[in-house]
C-alpha cells in the first residue's frame, strides 16, 4: 500500500508552489490501517513519508520538514486503524491528525516564505496563514479520501475485508 501511494503521488494536483497537493495518496494508507489496525497503520504512513520525501526532493528543506511534513504527518494516517468498521470516522480521523502536523511545519518550517496576502486576505499571522494554506488541500484530499474509502471498502470484488 505504501508503494502504491508513492505512485498515486505522482498523479497529483499541486494548488501551491510551496508544497501540499490533492491526490489520492490517503486512500490506501487509510485501507490498509483499517485492515491491520493502527500500529501498522502508523508505521506505513511512516515509511510512505519517508519515501514521498525522497521522490519529492523534500530533503532540501532540513530536517524538521522530513519530519513533520514527511513522516509524522503520514503515520498520523494510521490512527484511521482506529476505526475499522467505521471507514467515514477511519477517513476523518486520519485526515483530523494529519493536518495539525502540516500546520505546525508551516509555521516553524515555512514561516519565512509566508506572503502578504492570500486568498485575497492580507496575512500577518503565520498560525491562520498555516492554517488557511495547509486546510486548502486538506479539505480536498478528506473529501475524496471520504467518498472513495467507503465505496472500495464495500465493494466485494476487491475483498478489501476489515480485521
């Protein structure tokens, strides 16, 4: 699953030059916590950061970026192991934990590149700005991550069956 996330990243929608995209890279780390559970949730959600970090060039930002951006961020999609027969819950919880990292990276990693306006908005404090730039793409991949888990978790074809 984690390999298949690599490959979905590359499929990508990318909103901002700075970084955060709307893809489908959640999904099968969503799946494959609900079927593992947690713990093995949380680990491929690590190793998946770490190799999106690599693919991405997300090195050259330092080492808080890899991990915050990359790998903390990720394995906070595991905690959708929490609930395996529940995929809605699954989805926003993994997508709920994941976006506070995104934010706070964006205010300690990314602050100095934080514009004067955004959306139209004039920007002068660096928590709503993460916020705003971070919950823009969020929203979007939660979404999808919302529809899609629910319809492959049911569908009997694939046997995606919940531990």
């Amino acid at each position: 699953m984690t390999a298949l996330s690599a490959a979905l990243s590359f499929l990508a929608l990318r909103l901002w030059p700075q970084g955060g995209s709307v893809d489908l890279v959640m999904i099968p780390l969503i799946l494959f916590a609900i079927r593992q559970g947690t713990l093995w949730g949380i680990g491929a959600g690590f190793v998946y950061g770490l190799i999106d970090c690599i693919l991405s060039g997300g090195i050259g930002w330092g080492w808080q970026s890899i991990l915050l951006d990359y790998t903390v961020a990720y394995a906070m999609v595991g905690l959708a192991g929490l609930f395996p027969r529940r995929p809605l819950a699954a989805v926003l919880t993994a997508s709920a934990a994941r976006l506070p990292i995104h934010i706070l990276a964006g205010v300690l990693v990314w602050s100095s590149s934080m514009p004067a306006e955004f959306l139209g908005m004039p920007m002068t404090n660096i928590w709503w700005y993460s916020l705003l730039y971070n919950g823009s793409y969020m929203v979007l991949n939660a979404l999808l991550a919302g529809i899609l888990v629910p319809l492959l978790l049911n569908n009997p074809r694939l046997q995606l069956k919940r531990r």
